[in-house]
C-alpha cells in the first residue's frame, strides 16, 4: 500500500503540483491504493531534459515516502523499484491511455464507475470537477 487514507491522497497530489508541474504537464492522472498512473507531457520550457525531470521525480518520491515514513512509524522505500515511464509519440495513443487510466478503480472493484473514484482525473475530463493541476487532452 501507498495509500492509507484520504489525507495521502491529498498530500501526493500537493506534491504532484510542487514538484512536478513545473518541469510536467499532467494530462491525467489516477492513485491507487498501491499505485499511480500519471500521463504526463514535458514541459517545452524544461531545457535540461531528462536529468530535470528525473531529479524532480526522484524528489517528489522521496518526500512523500519520508511524510508517510513519519506519519505511520515505518521506515525503509514505499515505492517497488524505480518509476516506469512509456513514450508516446501520438495524441491518438494518448487518447487511448487517458480512458485506460481512468478505468483502473473500476478493474480494481473499487467503484462501479470512473468518475465515482475522487482520486483521478475522471472527474475533470467529465467536467464535474475544477481542473486543479490537470491539463486535459479535450
């Protein structure tokens, strides 16, 4: 688990906005209790490229896992392994993603529907939801 409650949540999607939308734009987004899904696009303002993004992500983890770390009482790495990123070259592919991601509580039994899950970014490509950090493919 990487996730254990509501305020978990909220803190890594705070941490998401401070860490990573200055290097990433966040297409769209969904927390599990044991993983993440981000679809993120690099920001053209990001000159130092991939070292940048990388710095910012590995800050990003470490500072949610010591909070969660502090929080529980635990210690050693939250996270399996280092993060898993894919390539996409086509809007297309990306459009094809964003529903992959949005389904994910609903494989998991977790809601019935997609945008019942407050821990995505469902909700703001139904429009029920203020956009918050998330840069929507519309």
């Amino acid at each position: 688990m990487i996730f254990f409650e509501d305020e978990n949540y909220l803190f890594f999607t705070r941490n998401i906005e401070r860490y990573l939308t200055p290097v990433l734009d966040i297409i769209a987004y969904c927390l599990m209790p044991t993983h993440y899904h981000l679809l993120v696009c690099v920001k053209k303002t990001t000159e130092q490229g991939h070292s940048q993004i990388t710095k910012a992500i590995q800050r990003f983890s470490i500072s949610y896992t010591k909070a969660i770390n502090k929080r529980y009482d635990r210690v050693g790495p939250l996270f399996q392994g280092s993060y898993q990123a894919k390539l996409i070259n086509e809007i297309n592919h990306s459009r094809r993603i964003i529903p992959y991601i949005h389904e994910n509580p609903v494989h998991a039994g977790l809601v019935n529907d997609a945008i019942e899950w407050k821990y995505s970014s469902a909700r703001i490509y139904e429009k029920i939801d203020d956009q918050g950090f998330t840069k929507p493919l519309l």
